[in-house]
C-alpha cells in the first residue's frame, strides 16, 4: 500500500513537473492578450504604435506585393482555412489517430470562438483606404486569419512531435514559424489589420498550442502506466 502510494505521488509530481512549461506558456500567453485587450479598449498605451506602422507599410508596399498579398489572404478566407481542418482531421481519423483529429477540431472551433468574441466585445475599426486595400466590416481585432494559421501550425507540431526525429522537428517548428509569419506579414501588408491584431492572435495560439501540448502529455503519460481512460 506505501510503495503503491509513493509511485502515485512519484507519477503526479513528474506529470506537474512536465506540465509546467506547458503552464508558463499558456499564462504568458494569456497575460500578452489581456493587455492587449485593456490598451485596445482605452486605445492607448502600445496601441500608439498601430497607426505609423500600418502607415509605414502601406508607404513602402509596391503594387505587387498588394496583389500578392490579396492573392494570399483569398487563398486563406475561413472557407478554406475550414476545409483544410475538416480535410486533415477526416484523414487522422481514418487511419486511427482519433485523438489527434478530435484534438485538432475542438482547437480551431476554439480559436474561431475566442477570436469572434473578441471582435464583439473590442469592435475595433479596422485600417481604411488608403491603408487598407479590401476594406471590411468585420472587426480587425484580432486577426482571425493570423489566429486560425498559427493554430493550425502550432497544434500541428505538437500533435505530431512525438513521432517526428529530431531533424523532422526542427524542420517542422521552422515550417509552422515561417506559416505564421507570411500570413501575419501579409495581414499587415494589404493594411487589412494593426500591428497588435497580429500579436494578440499568435498569443491567443500559443495559450491553444499549451493547452493541447498539456493535453498530449497528460494523456501519454496515462497510457504509459496503462490507464483505459485515454485508450
């Protein structure tokens, strides 16, 4: 009965101990956002810097980097961004990685939703012409498109390190990097979101990428001492 009682004790100590930079992330994460959040309300502090920036780049953007980066933004509308998820979760279910396709489901409808209720609740105005180059009524913070890609790069990493060498790792963390910076550098470049639009939805992703990461390892953990719940 003691020996039973120190693995459980043993097992629950390792678990927190693995789980704590999963913790780290997600609160800074979550910290970044909420300050965003109060100085978009007030319209002030770091928000000072929206308006050069959009300005700056909207000065030095040629006429096809705008075509490229509207080109971008229609290949990447929520329509197909819902279709590629549906596409990648249909096919780990079918080859029985059904936590993964669940997983990764429930972490984009998330994403859709705390980025819809943000939009509501801050109803930001987004950058105007000339700035912007397709104006929309939609509300610009934050970036649902920067959130939904920086999602999907992000989980994706995590639901696959495991099975991933150290090589194919590298080359995926660089991959999902390089996704979330195109598609936040394009939202700037066409003037379609401010500067800490952007920021707020790589913050928001990072808090689903942690929440998933911890997730994963409670549940390989649990597999690992043979628990039927996470079978």
């Amino acid at each position: 009965m003691l020996l039973a009682l120190d693995l459980t004790r043993f097992r629950r100590l390792e678990t927190a101990r693995s789980l704590a930079p999963m913790a780290v992330l997600a609160a800074a994460g979550t910290v970044l956002f909420v300050w965003l959040c109060d100085a978009v309300g007030e319209r002030d502090g770091i928000t000072a810097i929206d308006g050069p920036t959009s300005a700056w780049i909207a000065a030095h953007r040629s006429i096809t980097e705008g075509h490229i980066g509207l080109l971008i933004a229609r290949l990447t509308s929520p329509v197909v961004l819902v279709a590629v998820v549906a596409l990648i979760s249909a096919a780990l279910w079918l080859t029985r990685h059904r936590f993964e396709a669940v997983a990764l489901a429930i972490t984009v409808v998330a994403a859709y939703g705390i980025g819809g209720l943000a939009k509501i609740a801050e109803h930001r105005p987004r950058p105007v012409a000339p700035v912007n180059l397709a104006p929309e009524a939609e509300g610009s913070f934050p970036s649902g498109h920067v959130l939904i890609v920086a999602t999907i790069a992000i989980v994706l990493v995590v639901l696959a390190w495991s099975h991933l060498s150290a090589s194919a790792r590298a080359l995926a963390v660089a991959v999902a990097v390089v996704a979330t910076t195109v598609m936040a550098a394009d939202r700037l470049l066409v003037g379609a979101h401010w500067l800490t639009d952007v920021v707020a939805s790589v913050a928001v992703a990072l808090v689903l990428g942690a929440v998933v990461m911890a997730v994963t390892q409670v549940r390989r953990q649990a597999l690992a001492v043979g628990s039927p719940r996470w079978q």
